[in-house]
C-alpha cells in the first residue's frame, strides 16, 4: 500500500486531482502513520497516543473519502451532516477531541441511513463507509484504500443525474432492516 493510492482515492471521490482535505496533503497523513507505527515498534509501546492519533486521521480520511463519494451519488443532506462531521473531526489535535466532535453529532451518523433510496452501487459504499469505521488497523485501511480506489472506478458517476431515470422504480429501504445495521 501507497501514500498515492491514498491520494488517488481522495481525488476519485472528489473529482478533482487536488482535493482539499488535509492542510499538510494525504500522503502526509498516510506517511505520518507509517511513521508512527515504525516508532511504536522501536520504543516498545511508547506513544501509544501519537500512533491512536495517526490512525485516526488516516481512517477519517478514508471515511471522508467514501462518504463524498456517496454524496456525489445521493446527493442528500443527510449525508452532507456525515461529511461535515468528519471534516470537523480532522481539526482536532487528539483522538479525545475527535471522539468529543463525533459523539456531539452522533445523530448524523444514525440519520446517515434514513430516507435514502440505494441502488447497488450507493449499498457497496455505504458498506465500505461501515467497514471504514470498523476498521482497526493499518492494513484494515490499507485494503479498505484498494476496495475504494476499485468500487468507485466501476461508479457509473451520470447515473444520478439522469432526468429520464424513474425514481418511483427505486424501492425505500426497510426501516426495521436500517435499524438492525
């Protein structure tokens, strides 16, 4: 795995080869953790906190990544709070201030799923935005990274934009199936 196949994620969910996610540039932040996890190594368990930090930013960004990806499918406000939520989270100088952000708007991430028509492309990320936030190690990521780079370049990117696509064919889904995810 590759800081460039973080970035390429980035610019694929985004559209745009220079996304602006992180002030110091996402091969930074994937670089950092590789870092980290090499002096985690070394100083046998010291700066647990600075690794959890580096970690954290890293799966945020993944995160990030998939849910604008999302968003450029279903365009819907639900899923914009998600976004905002994460982009706040990458302010924060630790993962307390990270945990105290999201667990401040927990209730986006439950709305995430709310009101949402899905065609098996929106279901396949979503799925990958659980795995994300399921995720608890480098390697997790770095597959997760792969998945997204490969799901979104099979994305057919105009089918939401069709104004001839009957969206009384697209079934809601289950309530009592989204509140058993």
């Amino acid at each position: 795995m590759s800081a460039r196949s973080f970035e390429l994620l980035l610019e694929t969910a985004f559209d745009s080869p220079t996304p602006h996610v992180f002030e110091e540039g996402a091969a930074t932040v994937y670089q950092e953790l590789e870092r980290a996890l090499r002096e985690a190594k070394l100083s046998k368990g010291a700066g647990r906190e600075h690794l959890s930090f580096r970690f954290e930013r890293l799966r945020l960004g993944v995160a990030i990544a998939i849910i604008k990806a999302f968003l450029r499918l279903a365009d819907n406000e639900k899923s914009k709070e998600v976004l905002e939520v994460l982009q706040e989270a990458l302010t924060a100088k630790n993962t307390r201030e990270i945990d105290k952000i999201v667990q401040k708007r927990i209730a986006s991430f439950d709305n995430l799923y709310h009101e949402i028509f899905v065609n098996p492309q929106r279901e396949e990320i979503l799925h990958l935005f659980e795995q994300t936030l399921d995720a608890g190690t480098k390697e997790e990521l770095d597959e997760l990274i792969l998945d997204g780079l490969d799901l979104l370049s099979q994305v057919d990117w105009n089918a939401g934009s069709n104004p001839e696509e009957d969206d009384d064919d697209i079934e809601p889904l289950d309530e009592d199936f989204l509140k058993s995810l």
